[in-house]
C-alpha cells in the first residue's frame, strides 16, 4: 500500500490584525477505506508553443473510473506575472493560476469531467499529475 500526504501550509504577517499561520496534513486514501491511493499518471510538464484559445484536456475523465478519490495537481510554471492558465472541469471555469500558482483538488472524474485548460499566453509551462485509485 503506497502512502501519499499531503500539506498545505498557509503562511502571513500582515493579511490579518494576527499572523496568519496555517498548516493541514492529509494521507491520499482511496474512497471509502484507508487503503492508500497507488496510482498515478506521473508528474507531466508540457509547453504551448502558442496560446491555447479553447479549452485542451490535460486529463481526460474516460481514461479513469469515476466517483473515487482521485486527486488532481496543476501549476502554472510561467515567472511573468499577467501569464495565467485557466483551469476548466467540464464545461465549468473553476478559475485562474497566475505565474507560480498552483492547484491541488478531488476529482471524480465523472463523465464530462475532463481537466481541461486554456493559456494566456505562447510559450507557457505547466505540469500536473493525478493521484488516482483506478484507472478505466
């Protein structure tokens, strides 16, 4: 059984009146039992030789068994600030990674569902990988 955690830690001096210091552990697990998710696609980087203008699949929904605990990362790997990915889960605009952002969500991978993104910008860089229980 493969062990993933995962962290998030959210960190500031000055967003509140208190320093904000944030920080949640979670273990990948499959749905509906603690055995550990231990499959993956792997961690994929592509670039856009030019802007992508419709939505592309990064992930395509049919290629995994949907309603099970698959978890999705996405970054956004340009450095110039306006550069941004638009992140799409079917036909739903889920929102923006500016340079450097970053996703981490579930995903179902119902049908329909695909991951899908859009790009500012030429020459753009992002990688993603799916933590998955099955695939289809």
């Amino acid at each position: 059984m493969a062990t993933t955690t995962a962290t998030l830690t959210l960190a500031s001096a000055d967003l509140t009146g208190d320093a904000l210091s944030l920080s949640t552990t979670s273990t990948l697990s499959e749905a509906g039992n603690n055995t550990g998710l231990s499959q993956t696609t792997g961690l994929t980087r592509k670039t856009y030789a030019s802007a992508v203008s419709s939505q592309e699949a990064i992930l395509t929904a049919a290629n995994y068994t949907n309603d099970e605990a698959h978890k999705v990362y996405v970054k956004n790997l340009s450095s110039t600030a306006a550069e941004f990915v638009t992140i799409f889960i079917g036909a739903v605009e889920v929102g923006r990674l500016y340079a450097g952002d970053f996703m981490f969500i579930p995903w179902s991978a119902v049908s329909s569902a695909d991951i899908d993104i859009k790009t500012s910008a030429a020459n753009m860089s992002i990688e993603f990988m799916a933590f998955v229980q099955t695939f289809a």
